[in-house]
C-alpha cells in the first residue's frame, strides 16, 4: 500500500498541495502501520463469520454477529472514524484519500455495513 500511496499516487506531489500538507510520509507509515495491527488482530479473525452467519432482520432491525458489533465499537474506540475529521474538534485532519487507506485496511467492502452495532 506504501508503493502505492509514495508511487502511482505521487504522495509527495499531493502532501505539497494545501489540503494534504498536514500529512507526512511518517504519519501516512505510522497510521498504515496501526490499520495493518487493527485489521490482522481484530477484523481478520472474525471475517469468515460475515460469510457463514451474516445479517438477519428480524422486527425491522439488521442484527449482525456479535463480533462485528464488538470489532466496531473497537473500532469507535480506536479513533478510526475521525481520522478525517478536523482536529480542533478532536480528529487527526486526514484528508480523503488517506483516510480510505487506513480504514479499509484488510477490510472486505461490506465490512462497515456489517459491523454497524446492532
């Protein structure tokens, strides 16, 4: 991912534009290296289940396994969602395309839908 971001993707052509200039080549490493932890420790032992169990509805509301409610508020809790989200309101101001890349980390792309709490 790495290669691709420094790469294909330029990072240091886009890191020099204003909206990326809060981002740099350490930051993007140490937050790729914190998605691969989280993906491998949390969200790759629990991925078969999303295959063999899946979602129910039952009375009008989606119930997913547990786990995936359980990975999510790990998730929550981590700081994940507000990694995009402007820091003088507690996020960390990654802007769009490197928020993708930390948050899909090792994720299939229903995993989000999947891991909503119940």
């Amino acid at each position: 991912m790495r290669f691709t971001i420094e790469h294909l993707a330029d990072f240091k052509a886009v890191a020099a534009l204003p909206d990326f200039s809060s981002v740099d080549g350490d930051t993007m490493q140490a937050v790729l290296e914190e998605a691969a932890k989280f993906a491998g420790s949390v969200l790759a032992p629990i991925n078969w289940l999303g295959d063999r169990q899946g979602v129910k509805v039952v009375n009008d509301a989606v119930q997913v396994p547990q786990e995936f409610a359980d990975a999510y508020r790990q998730f929550c809790e981590a700081g994940w969602p507000g990694i995009a989200s402007n820091p003088e309101f507690g996020g960390q101001g990654f802007r769009r395309p490197w928020r993708l890349r930390a948050t899909r980390c090792g994720r299939p792309p229903t995993w989000r839908s999947r891991c909503a709490p119940n």
